[in-house]
C-alpha cells in the first residue's frame, strides 16, 4: 500500500472518532450529554452551542464522504487486475454425493 493511502485512511479514523465523540454531546431528547458542559452553555448560550455542534457534525460528514472518495481513487485499478482464472480452472468438478446408506427401517436399500 501506498503512503497516501495509508494517510488518507488515519484521517478517516480519526474523523469517525471526533463524529462519535460530538454526536454524544449534541442535546437530545433526553438532554445528552452536552447537558453536562454548563460552562460553554453559558458563554456561548444553548443554542449557539447546538448550532456549532450540528456544524461541526456535518461538516465531519463532508470530511469523511470526500475523503473516502479520494482514498478509493488513489488505489488506482490495483483491486481490478487480480486475475482469479488458474484458481478457477483448477477447481475439479463437484464430488458426487454417495448413495443412499440403508437403514434399519428399509432393508430393501441394503440389497
């Protein structure tokens, strides 16, 4: 793999991290966990605290769409050039299931 490969995908993680991470403080119905941070609800107002959040929120979103995007176009055609055709060639054909095995209860199958 390639470095901005590699890049690309930490910063996917991280972003998904930080996504969690602001979801979980954004008030809900049952009040979150934003509810607990008194001190920015008062410098900033329940409101405006809930704006950013949602701002930050999808613009993470964006962040991770984008980002995905480019790190499935900088691996190039390299998924594409497998070529599974000798394993396929030499698969054998499918064992033939064995006959039926007698059983007590019909003893005409035992002949």
């Amino acid at each position: 793999m390639n470095a901005l490969f590699t890049v690309l995908t930490v910063l996917v993680l991280i972003a998904s991290i930080l996504i969690t991470l602001i979801v979980l403080l954004q008030n809900g119905k049952g009040g979150g966990l934003a509810s607990n941070f008194t001190a920015g609800n008062q410098t900033f107002g329940v409101r405006q605290t809930a704006d950013i959040l949602e701002k930050i929120t999808w613009g993470l979103v964006a962040f991770i769409f984008v980002v995905s995007v480019i790190t499935t176009f900088s691996l190039g055609n390299k998924a594409q050039d497998v070529d599974y055709t000798d394993k396929i060639e030499a698969v054998e054909a499918a064992p033939e299931f064995p006959a039926a095995i007698p059983s007590a209860e019909n003893p005409a199958e035992a002949e």
